[in-house]
C-alpha cells in the first residue's frame, strides 16, 4: 500500500534544522517546503494549504505562537496540523501552545521516527 504523500511546511531560523527535517520527512515521500521566519511562512501560506506545518517557537520576527494563532483563526487553513518546535519543556511553553491551538509540541533535539510518526497521526486525524 502506498503512503499518502503530504506537503509540510517547515518554519526555522536555523539552516540546519530546516535541513535535518526536511531529510526526516522527505524520507515518507512528502513535499517539504522549508522558510526562515514566520513571515516567509504567512507569505507561503497566503496561496498554499499545506497538510501540516513544524513551526520553530523561537524566530526573528514572528514567533511560531504567533504563526499558529493566525493559521488558526483562518478558516482554510484551520485543519492544518501545527506542531510547534521548541526546545523548552516547560508548563509556560505547554500552556501557550494550547492558547495558540497547536496540535502537538515537539522537542528538540528531535527523534526523526518518533517525529515522522506523529507528524503523519496528526495529519491524518485532522483529516478524519
């Protein structure tokens, strides 16, 4: 049975991560469209409707709060799985990430398995 291809959004500051992601996700056969900063993001998301979105907490400009809680008040973008990355495991982190509706935190350092899994469990649920 072939895997459902999906097309990821990816939003980090850091090249480095953008790039291990989108080797960890690409490896399910989706589409990753990585972007520095939360602008590149909104400005991404202005003609496209990704399937998820991996928003970094910490980035110059726009945070991935802010990003998430803008994503979710529209309604074409609403069924987006968010999953914001972050590399604090604290209650202040948890707390906002559920204000903003995210979908699931992920920590860093990542665990590319554990991540593909979720960030396909997620989308597919959204879907449902």
């Amino acid at each position: 049975m072939a895997l459902m291809a999906y097309t990821i959004l990816v939003a980090d500051d850091e090249p480095a991560i953008r790039t291990m992601l989108e080797v960890i996700l690409s490896a399910d056969g989706h589409e990753i469209v990585t972007v520095p900063d939360g602008r590149a993001a909104l400005e991404y998301l202005r003609e496209h409707t990704p399937d998820a979105m991996l928003l970094d907490v910490q980035m110059p400009q726009m945070d991935g709060f802010e990003i998430c809680s803008r994503v979710k008040r529209i309604k074409r973008l609403r069924r987006v799985a968010v999953l914001l990355l972050t590399g604090f495991d604290d209650d202040r982190t948890r707390d906002q990430a559920k204000l903003v509706g995210a979908d699931d935190l992920v920590y860093k350092p990542l665990s590319g398995k554990n991540l593909r899994g979720r960030v396909k469990q997620l989308i597919e649920a959204r879907r449902a």
